[in-house]
C-alpha cells in the first residue's frame, strides 16, 4: 500500500506525495536540477550533502541502479523528490531499481507530487528549507521555526576521505594531489587517463603534508556547503600557492581559491544545477554547455587584479572561471569531468597537464 507523506516548505507551502525507498522523517535544504539523464552521478555527488534533491525531469530510474556510474561509494544527499520513478527498469548494466537503492543507502525518496510548481517557488523565492514527515502538524509554527534556524554545517568534513588514498597507473607520467573537499570519482578517473598517479587526500591536509608528497601539480576537489566557512582550509591553501604549484579547481575548489587569493563568495538565489547550462570563453567568445551543481559563486569584482575572469555563466553573468596572473593556476565553477555529461571542457583537464608539464 502506497503511503502519503508531506513536504513541508520553509514559506508554509504543504505538498502531499507517496512515499519511496527509506521510511523516515529528514530537513534539508531544497534545490532542483534540470539534468535529463545523470540520475545516478546526482544521488552521489557529494557536493549535495545537507539538500533534499528535486529532478525537475519528469520520469527517473529508467536505466535502473549502475554501480559503476557512482560518483561516490553512497548517496549524501538528505532526500530524494521526483515526479515519477520507472519501476522496471531496462539497461544490461542495470543491478536494481531506485526503490531499492534508496532503501539500502538509508535516503528518503518523495514522487507524486507536481514538481513544476515546486520548482517554479524555489525559482521564485529562492532555496529554502523544507522537511519531509509522514504525520503534518495541525499547526505547522514549530516546525516553521525550525526549518528557519535550520543550516548546513561542517559539510566538507563530512564528505571528504578520512586517510589519503592513492590511484596508480601504468607508467605514470605526472604525480598529483586530489584534495578532496568531496570529490566526485570521475575527476580521479580524468586524471588517471593522462597518465597521472592520484594522491588523494583528506580536507584536513595541511600545505606542508600535501608538498610532502613532492607533486608535480594539485587538483582542488567540488564539494558541497558554504565556501567561506572552510576558513582553515582556505588558510592551507593561501600557503599552498606560495610554493607556485600547478593547480587546477573546479567547482568548491574554485571557490576556495580564490577566497584564499582575497576574493569574496556570494550564495545565489536559487543556484545552478543541471547540464545545461551555457558558460562563455571571455577570451575566444565561444560558448560551452557545461555540467552544473553549486549555490556559491565567486564575485567577479572582488577579484586581485593578479587574477582574471576566464568564464562567465551566459544566463546570469556570474563568475564561472578565474586564471591567475602570479602563479600557474585556473579554477573553473562548473564540472569539465562530468560523467553524465556534456563533455565539451574537458579539455581543460589536458590544460592542467600542459601547465604541470611546462614548470617541470
């Protein structure tokens, strides 16, 4: 028997769906994404830890569970919201349905409900956060309250490795460091295939221990949460660039590269999210869709002037990329290692080899 269960929004909005995967009462942050395929690579992108997750795509599971699509070992998300989910899936590497994926990783799934109208509020107004109960309160003030005070903290220690991992390949031609903020698989594998050997290691690393490893280049991992918070890392990093390494960040690490060179971040009304989203070379004019998934972005104007604006998003004009001037380092917000797609950037990734390769 199909159970109803409630979304409550921090505006006082009510939506009555039907309960999948794990049974359970959760609060998080709301967020959609326009993605039409990915289903899998969003349900573990770390860098949704904290949010409940709406696909604005109106049928999910249709390829059913694909374990090696994770971007991570397990979801971090807080719950799950769609319109429809496909109960018998259909692909030759499918291992499972959503249902059952998201009863054994312990995430609340929410379907039924019109998600155009939820998408088109949180458009509107902006992310809010929101609860998910199977029992609505007569009076919904308390819980209001709550969903007001409510905030995502500490989300980079939750996500990231505890113990530095290493990633080897057959006559490895370049050695580099992942510090992973909450790295996505895929970012490792886009190394791996240009002949990196992959150090990963935990947010928690310090500049001298991350140097101790005597690599050619380091590679700033996505992640999720507010960037400014991560005040010692960006410290970490701030000694890091001293040292005039090779690097590269994408999307969190972006971000923390550039608070760490004395920028400013700013949280965005309602975020981008989805694979679609158009970003535009400023030194070619050539447009890019890319991969998507944050709610921070770096303020173009707050940037030294030994650091450039290397892409803007071609919607809103936020900052989608930075190269610096006084040391070998670029950083872009959105993902060039997408594995659900497009792949259009990812020649950024063979950037980052010329640069380690011109400084060797």
């Amino acid at each position: 028997m199909e159970q109803s269960i409630y979304l409550i929004l921090e505006n006082g909005t009510v939506f009555t769906g039907k309960a999948f995967g794990a049974v359970g009462e959760v609060t998080g942050e709301v967020v959609f994404t326009t993605s039409m395929t990915g289903y899998l690579e969003t349900l573990t992108d770390p860098s949704y830890y904290g949010q409940i997750v709406l696909q604005t795509f109106p049928l999910i599971g249709n390829y059913g569970v694909i374990p090696s699509d994770f971007e991570s070992a397990e979801p971090k998300l807080s719950a799950y919201i769609v319109r429809e989910w496909c109960h018998d899936p259909s692909n030759f590497r499918c291992e499972g349905d959503l249902d059952a994926f998201l009863k054994a990783s312990n995430i609340v799934g929410m379907y039924g409900i019109d998600t155009r109208r939820l998408t088109k509020i949180i458009r509107e107004s902006g992310v809010m956060n929101a609860r998910i109960t199977a029992k609505l309160p007569e009076d919904l003030s308390p819980v209001l309250k709550e969903l007001a005070a409510y905030r995502i903290t500490d989300a980079v220690g939750r996500v990231s490795c505890k113990e530095t991992k290493e990633y080897s390949v057959e006559d490895a031609a370049r050695r580099v460091v992942l510090w992973d903020f909450g790295a996505k698989e895929n970012i490792a594998r886009e190394l791996q295939k240009r002949g990196c050997h992959v150090v990963r290691m935990p947010a928690a690393a310090t500049a001298e221990e991350i140097l101790a490893q005597k690599p050619d280049g380091v590679m700033l991992s996505n992640g999720p949460g507010d960037p400014a918070e991560n005040t010692g890392i960006i410290k970490e990093l701030k000694k890091l660039c001293e040292s005039r390494i090779p690097t590269f960040g994408i999307c969190l690490g972006h971000q923390l590269l550039a608070l760490s060179q004395g920028a400013k971040t700013e949280k965005l009304h309602y975020g981008h999210r989805g694979a679609n989203q158009p970003v535009k070379d400023m030194e070619t004019g050539r447009v890019y869709i890319t991969s998507q998934n944050h709610g921070y972005a770096v303020q173009s104007d707050t940037l030294p002037s030994s650091a450039k604006a290397s892409f803007l998003n071609a919607n809103d004009n936020t900052n989608e990329g930075v190269t610096y001037l006084n040391m070998p380092a670029f950083s872009v917000q959105f993902h060039p290692e997408a594995c659900g797609g497009p792949l259009d950037t990812r020649f950024l990734f063979d950037r980052f080899m010329t640069l380690i390769d011109q400084r060797r």
